[in-house]
C-alpha cells in the first residue's frame, strides 16, 4: 500500500495546488475556515474508509455472505416498557419465526437494558429456532431507569458484536441490530450510533409514540430505516416493512455500502498529520487540533493496528537557546517557547500529541518486556452494601475526581468499575469505554447497589479474576501497571488474606480507603504496603485524601515494575490416536450401518483435534456369530479384549464393555506422567439449584442441604473444588470453582445465599450454561486433567425449556449429573438429566432432603471408585500417547 495523500484546505489555499497533491483530485477538500472543519469529518472519514474497503479485493474470503445474517434485538426494559413488553416479546418471537436459524444459518442474540445492558442470550448461546423462540417466550421484563440508549449501543458494540460472543462479522455476515424503543436516551447516542456503523452493523431503530424520532434516525441505518408504531400492540403492522428492510439487507450485500459491508482487518494503516503552523494559521490552530484529535479517536491506534506520525514539539521558554530547540524538534518550525514554564497550559495538547507518539514508538522491539510508565489499568472496587448507602453520592464523586485527572485512552490509562456486597457486579471493565467523557457519564450514572453481608474477600478475588484480565482489557503482560482503589465502608463478612495475597503476587497495586467503620487492620492487609491504607471520618470527606491518592498514584508511574506477573502455563494433555477397521466385506453388507452407527456414537465421546483425539490404532476386536474367535484373541491387543455380539445390531449392548476397556489400558498406561490419569482423590462439584418462586419456602432447606454436603467434601484447590450456581428464567453464579479455595469460604458463601425468585423455570438453559460456562477451564474445572465433574441439582418444578439436548451435552461431556426433585419435580424429566435413572432422587418436601444426604454419599463415593478402570483384567499393556477425556472416564 503506497502512501494516500489527503488534502484539506482553507479559502485561502491553492486548490490546483491541493489537488496535485492528493492522491486523486477528488481527495483534495477545501472549507471556508478552518473552524468549520468538523463539517468535512465525515466525508474525510468516507475517503478513508472506501480506500481501506478497495485494498487487495482480490481476497474472496472478504466477501459478504447474504445466505445468513447475525441479528441481535436491543429491547428497551426500562420502567416506561412495562405494560408495552410482551407486545415487544411477541414480535421477537414472530421475527425469529421467519428466520432460518442454525449455527451455519441466521443466529440470534437478544440484550435487554434500561440503566444498564443485560444479555438475556448471546449469538452461539442457541444453535436452533426452537431453542431460541422458548427463550424468547421466557423473557421478562427487567424495569429500571434512566434509560442509556447510548450505553446499551456501545454495550452490543463491545460485548456481543464479537467473535466470542458468536458474531461471524470478520467472516462477511451481515449484521444486525433490531432496537425496539419507547423513549428518549438519557445519554447521548451520537457516538455510539455512529461507531456501529463504521464497523459495518446495519441498525433499524423501532420506537412507540414515546420515543425520540430524531434520535432514532440518528441511530437506524439511515433515516427510512426509523420505524415506528403508536403503541407496541401495533407492532404487527411494521413487520411487513421490516422483512422487506431485512431482505434488502440480504440482496445489498456487496461493499457498496460500508455499514452492511464485512469489514475485513486491514493490516493497520499510518497516519500523519501535517499542519500548517505557519503564522497565518496562528488564530485557525485551535480549530485544526481539534480536527486532529476526532480523527485519531476514529482510529484504533495500537503496535498491530494504526499508528499515529505526529510532528515533534521541543517546548522552551524564554531562557532557553532557540536553535538547539530547532535542532531537537522533529521539524525546526515545531520548535514552541513560553515565556514561563507556568504558561505550559496553552501548549498542552501538542505536548501531549508528541508524548503519546514516542510511547507508541519507544522500544518496539520488545513490547511485552518493558514497562510503559505513560499509561495504567485502574479499577475502582466499591463498597455498595447496605452500609454505605448514605456515603456513595461521595463515593462516586470521588472516583469521578480521580478519573478528571486520568489520561482516559485505550492507549493510554484505562478504567473499570465494580461494586461488591454480598457478590460483586461490574458496572464497566477496563475495555468497555475509551473516552474519559465515557467513563465520567458511566461513573455518574452508578446507583448504590445494596446488599449484605460484606464479601471482600470474594470481591477482591473477583476482580483477580474477571477484571485483571487480557478479555477483559487489562494490560498486565504487557507491562502497564494494574492498580485496585478499594472503596470500603466496613470489615468484610469472609477472610481477605488469601485474596489479597494473590493481588500481590499477580502485581497488582492495590489502594485500601476506609471509613470510621471499616477494619483499620484489614485494610492494610489488603493494600500494597500498610502506609496505602488510607482513611476518612465519613466518605464526604473523601476529598481529603485526594492530593495523599495523587502521590501515590505519581508513585506507582515512576515504579514502573510491578511485581513480575506469574503466568502458569496449562500442560496440554497429548491425546491419543484411535483407528476403527471395519469389515467392509461382503458379508457384513447387512450390518454395516450398524457398524456405522457404532463407530460414530464411539466418535461423539471423543474430544478430537490436532491437539487432542485423533481416531487412531488401539486393537480391540469386535466380531458376530461369524467370526472366528480364535482369530479375534489373536488380533487383539489382549485375547480378554476380543469381544463378541450375535449380529452387529446388537454392538450398543458392548458399547460400555469396550468403553471400559479402552479407560483401563488408559489409566495404567504410562504411570510416570501422573497428570494425564484419573485422580479420583478429588473433584469438582458444582450445585445447581431451582431460586424460582415455586422453590421459595424450601430454599432454607436446600440452602443447608447444600452446606451439609460441603462439610464432608475435603475442599481445597488442590482437593474438591465447589461452585454454586442458581436458576429460575435465568441462571446466575454464585461462585465458581476457583472462586474460594477453603471450606470456611465456600460455607460462609453458601450461608449467604438468598433466594432469587423469578419464573418460568428454564432448567435446559441452565443446564447449558453450567456447561458452557462453569465447567470450563477458565471457571476452575479441571476437567481436561481428568478430574470428576459433578453436577448435583436440587429441582422444584417441571421445566419450562427442553432439557433433552443440554441434558445430552453433559453426559457426552462426561459431567457425572444427580438430580434431586420435590413432590412438584417432573420424575421423567429428573431421569433424564441424571447420569442414570437410579440417579435421579426425590424427597416429598426440601426439608426431607437430610434423608438423601445418605443416598448421595454413596453416589459420591461410587464416582470416586469409578475413577480407576472397572475391568482391571484389560490393564497391563504399555501404550504411550493416550489421554482419556472425561467423556470416556464416565461415560459408563
């Protein structure tokens, strides 16, 4: 890509002059003054993009795919919808009906906001139309205010949108938002409305007689696209103008039209700006920084991405020798002098341009080593229990102070904040806003959340865990430094020093603020050194300390080295290799889909991909009536391993026999490299329980069962680990399984646990989202190093959603599942989740349930047993390169 020449100029420029210069005629623009610049953005802004769109279109992968379409519906939850939302709910549903949904087809995605954006289900979350219609059918209606219309853009933007969250937009599907609206934003939409179409999402704003209609064109597409109906019962009436809108989209689908286009990842372009900063631009200057710095904003400016040039300023004052400034600059007219050094002000922001283009620069070779000293993550964590709701108006002013004094950028300093009582809930992670004006908006719109007890230790292992992170924007392997302010109002109800321990070691500098009634002790255990605990009378005298933050913050920059960052590397299990050879003889004509069949439910358990399963030669025999058996002892590894069947019709009934076989030569195989066996000396438990509002009276008793349980589990990370997760329409984490680490943390949690309530009870939907999201690596399990996963739940009604699939998917992942039911439990359905019939409990009332706890540790015990092979007469062959996945170790 050669250089492309942009020109822009002034009533007083030689426009044929322009024009020689710009890369095409047409690129040269001229505007009366330079104060109207800002009316040329978006045109320059046009030019930019069509050029980046045109670049190498000989890449067909670029293209976009109009036989599908990514839709996302962003409906409006605030108070002002209640009685409008099963209209909206309704639409949906009729919506999905037309689509073609599939994991290759249309996916779908439905958010829900107010104040704040709440995903009710991501793109991948559903892979069919049944699927995600009784999710649909299920939504209720959240209620809140004010209504952020902006934030809840930027939300869908950042967080669904994207890759992980099932988005195919780098692969060329069409994007869509469908936003239904029934008033005005309180925040503002413009820059967010205008983000999602430069990334190519196709928005139709739907609103009812309550909403904006200027503001919803702003946001649609274009302003056709703005539809709207009197009330959301009229909603039928538009769907004939939206289908017609979706098709549209479909046929579009060339590049023509950069907000329906995919966008392709350029390689990243440099930019440089050169300004005219010759005195007869002194008084327009202004005018043309401003310029400079919404341009930039657009950019995505990072070592792989855009780079900034800008020219290179040498500031002096009146003592200084003005040529050596001249030699110094990167130009000789960048050279600026003040007559004081008091009077930087008015050069600030062309000193902050050349700063930020050396910190770009600086030391490119080795960016992941060296420590950028110009930028750092910080996270605010707030105390929002019932305790310092008098105090958090003061709370938010303060962090609203400290950000004012912050170079907010996604280069430079970044900003999360989280609020914590019982459980800590983010309001924004460090990658989610990258304007300070962003951030300051969020930080004034934070409601006290309320709540008790005060779990800091949870908290502070939270933000360890979910905030400190790459995915979630922090920069600590990078070598920008981490910083936690901890807002507290009170001792905390669990134990911090672990937690806070694992800050340290993990380099994060932590900040501890306490009022009168926090623990004076505790805070200095929590923060970098006990002279960072800092303390107020009340937090209305918070500005107090603000100059001691300001110092400590000036600190930690100079620092530079945080505590080197323990990355631990995940040993990858080998895998193994299994072939099936097959009769393909004319004698097995008959059976051969039977064998087929065999050989693909085989498949199912097994977890293959160049870095795990691949179907390989391990020698079981498997014969009929026919076959010799003689023949089969000889060609099998062991002759106790040739196994026989009347007719291959019959092969399911030695499906768990050969399974068996294949987990014993597994386990004994290769007893120096202990990590790829079974440990059954320890397992993951994860609970699961119905919070519905048909399970209200008996959570008392579901809460104790589960803690009873705990008590005779020998809890610790290298032992069981336990999580906690509770469901009605929705499921939600209690804790996960790295969330604590001793018994006493996860019994004090579990006593803590209050009732959810809620309804229809969607138990397929939980069931999925345990597995996709708390037996995962990342939440703790440790199920690829072949440690039992347990799935106990406690179950009060018959489920709303289909459990069948979910269901399914755990046993082939190998999660050891018990359900245990009520009087008002569905039995058939119990038994279907359960990894065996025998497994499904059920007890007439919850408070009954101390007579399963027996039952119960039987099975428990049984998994531990099961661990090793049940047919040890197979063991004894030496084979190397074998791993067996959980699927296989349970499946029996």
């Amino acid at each position: 890509m050669g250089v492309l020449m942009f020109a822009v100029g002034t009533r007083g420029s030689d426009l044929r002059e322009l024009q020689k210069i710009s890369h095409d005629s047409r690129s040269a623009i001229t505007v009366p003054d330079f104060t109207d610049l800002a009316g040329v953005q978006e045109q320059l802004q046009s030019s930019v993009e069509a050029v980046v769109v045109d670049v190498t279109p000989e890449t067909p992968t670029d293209t976009v795919d109009t036989g599908k379409k990514d839709v996302v519906f962003l409906l409006d939850g605030s108070d002002g919808t209640r009685n409008g939302f099963p209209a909206m709910r309704d639409f949906v549903e009729r919506v999905v009906e037309k689509l073609n949904v599939g994991p290759n087809n249309d996916r779908v995605s439905v958010v829900q906001y107010s104040r704040d954006p709440e995903v009710n289900f991501y793109l991948n979350t559903y892979t069919t139309k049944e699927d995600v219609v009784d999710s649909v059918r299920g939504l209720n209606h959240r209620g809140g205010s004010p209504l952020n219309t902006g934030a809840a853009l930027r939300y869908v933007r950042d967080n669904v949108f994207t890759n992980s969250s099932g988005s195919r937009r780098l692969q060329g599907v069409p994007q869509m938002l469908i936003l239904l609206n029934g008033g005005k934003s309180f925040d503002n939409v413009d820059t967010p409305a205008s983000a999602l179409k430069q990334q190519g999402i196709f928005v139709i704003g739907i609103g009812s007689r309550n909403s904006d209609r200027s503001e919803l064109q702003k946001i649609s597409h274009e302003p056709s696209y703005a539809l709207s109906v009197p009330e959301f019962t009229d909603l039928p009436g538009v769907q004939e103008q939206l289908s017609t809108v979706l098709s549209t989209v479909r046929v579009r689908g060339t590049p023509m039209t950069p907000t329906v286009t995919a966008e392709r990842k350029p390689p990243g372009k440099d930019v440089v700006f050169l300004l005219d900063g010759s005195d007869g631009t002194r008084r327009g200057f202004p005018a043309m920084r401003d310029f400079v710095q919404k341009a930039v904003e657009k950019l995505s400016v990072d070592d792989n991405k855009d780079r900034m040039g800008v020219l290179m300023f040498a500031v002096g004052t009146r003592g200084s020798d003005l040529r050596e400034l001249q030699k110094i600059s990167h130009d000789s007219r960048s050279a600026i002098t003040v007559p004081d050094f008091t009077d930087l002000a008015g050069v600030q922001e062309q000193l902050q341009s050349s700063v930020e283009a050396v910190v770009v620069d600086v030391t490119p070779e080795t960016p992941t080593d060296t420590v950028d000293t110009g930028k750092k993550d910080v996270v605010f964590l707030l105390d929002g229990s019932d305790g310092t709701r008098n105090g958090f108006p003061a709370m938010r002013d303060f962090v609203e102070r400290v950000v004012e004094k912050l170079n907010v950028g996604p280069n430079n300093d970044r900003v999360s904040v989280v609020q914590y009582s019982r459980d800590p809930e983010v309001n924004f992670y460090l990658n989610t806003y990258t304007t300070k004006e962003d951030v300051v908006d969020s930080v004034r719109g934070l409601n006290h959340r309320g709540g008790s007890p005060l779990n800091t230790g949870a908290a502070l292992r939270y933000v360890r865990d979910n905030v400190f992170t790459n995915s979630s924007g922090s920069r600590r392997l990078q070598g920008v430094p981490q910083m936690l302010i901890l807002l507290n109002g009170g001792k905390s109800f669990d134990n911090v020093d672990t937690p806070a321990s694992a800050l340290k070691q993990q380099g994060i500098f932590v900040i501890g603020i306490g009022s009168r009634n926090s623990d004076r002790s505790e805070l200095q255990k929590i923060s970098h050194e006990p002279s960072y605990a800092l303390s107020v009378p009340e937090f209305t005298d918070l500005p107090g300390v603000q100059e001691q933050l300001s110092t400590v913050l000036s600190t930690v920059r100079v620092r530079g080295t945080p505590m080197t960052p323990t990355v631990t590397a995940e040993r990858k299990p080998p895998g193994k290799d299994v072939v099936f050879l097959l009769d393909g003889s004319d004698g097995t004509r008959r059976g051969f889909p039977a064998m087929r069949d065999f050989v693909q439910k085989a498949v199912e358990k097994l977890s293959v991909d160049d870095n795990k399963d691949r179907i390989g030669v391990l020698m079981f025999a498997v014969g009929t009536r026919g076959s010799d058996l003689r023949e089969l002892q000889k060609i099998s590894h062991d002759s106790r391993s040739a196994i026989t069947v009347p007719d291959f019709t019959d092969l399911a009934g030695v499906q768990e026999q050969l399974q068996s076989s294949v987990e014993a030569v597994v386990v004994d195989v290769t007893p120096e490299t202990p990590t790829d066996t079974v440990d059954t000396g320890k397992k993951d438990v994860v609970f699961l329980l119905d919070g519905s509002d048909g399970t209200r009276n008996g959570f008392p008793a579901m809460r104790d069962f589960v803690e009873r349980v705990v008590e005779k589990l020998n809890v610790g990370p290298n032992n069981d680990r336990v999580s906690v997760v509770q469901y009605s329409r929705d499921p939600e984490v209690n804790f996960y399984l790295n969330t604590y680490t001793t018994k006493e943390d996860v019994v004090d949690s579990v006593r803590g646990l209050n009732h959810r309530g809620g309804s229809p009870l969607n138990t397929g939907a939980a069931l999925r989202y345990v597995r996709d999201n708390v037996f995962t690596n990342s939440s703790g399990s440790r199920r690829l190093q072949g440690v039992p996963q347990m799935l106990i739940l406690l179950n009060g009604g018959k489920s709303f959603d289909n459990v069948d699939t979910p269901a399914s998917a755990l046993k082939q992942q190998g999660i050891f599942v018990i359900g245990i039911g009520s009087r008002n439990s569905d039995r058939s359905e119990l038994q279907k989740i359960s990894h065996e019939p025998s497994y499904a409990l059920s007890v007439p009332e919850f408070t009954d349930l101390p007579g399963v706890q027996e039952q119960l540790s039987t099975v428990l015990s049984t998994v531990r047993v099961r661990g090793t092979p049940m047919t040890p007469t197979v063991t004894g062959k030496k084979v190397t390169d074998f791993y067996t996945p959980m699927s296989l170790q349970h499946a029996h």
